[in-house]
C-alpha cells in the first residue's frame, strides 16, 4: 500500500513528529485568539501601537511553523514510503 492514511479499520498513529507539526499550526491560533495578551498600546514600535505590530509579527513566525509542519510530515511520509518498499 503506498497510501500512508490509515486503513478504514485502524486509527492513525500518533508520533512525534506529528504531534510536533500540530503544535507548530495550533500555536498561532493561540496566540491570536488570546486577545486579552495583545489588546494594549505600549510598547509601541516606530510608533506603531503593540495591538498592530504584534499581529503582524505574528505572519512570518506563521509561515516559518507552517513550513517546519510541513517538512515535519514530508519527511515522515518519506520515512514510511521508504520502509515499505524494502
């Protein structure tokens, strides 16, 4: 089988690395769900108030944890695909 979902009858298996990439894409959620940590003025930043440059600050940190999930899971699927074939 070169599908690595699981079978109808089986869960999918947990492992560290998954659990690692879901921690990598509920993290930014988190963080902006959580107003009540952002919802202030200062510190400002080039006079930009905290509420605006702490969510902007927050689109390149989710484009690096959204890019280390991927690479997390690719090279797991690789791991897998690479040990049914021997």
């Amino acid at each position: 089988m070169s599908d690595t979902s699981a079978s109808p009858g089986r869960r999918p298996v947990v492992t560290p690395s998954r659990v690692a990439a879901g921690l990598c894409l509920i993290a930014p959620f988190v963080a902006m769900l959580w107003v009540g940590s952002y919802a202030k003025v200062n510190p400002t930043f080039i006079g930009i108030p905290f509420f605006y440059w702490y969510q902007m600050l927050w689109v390149p940190i989710s484009a690096v944890l959204t890019t280390t999930a991927y690479i997390l899971v690719r090279r797991e699927q690789r791991a897998l695909k690479g040990g049914e074939e021997q």
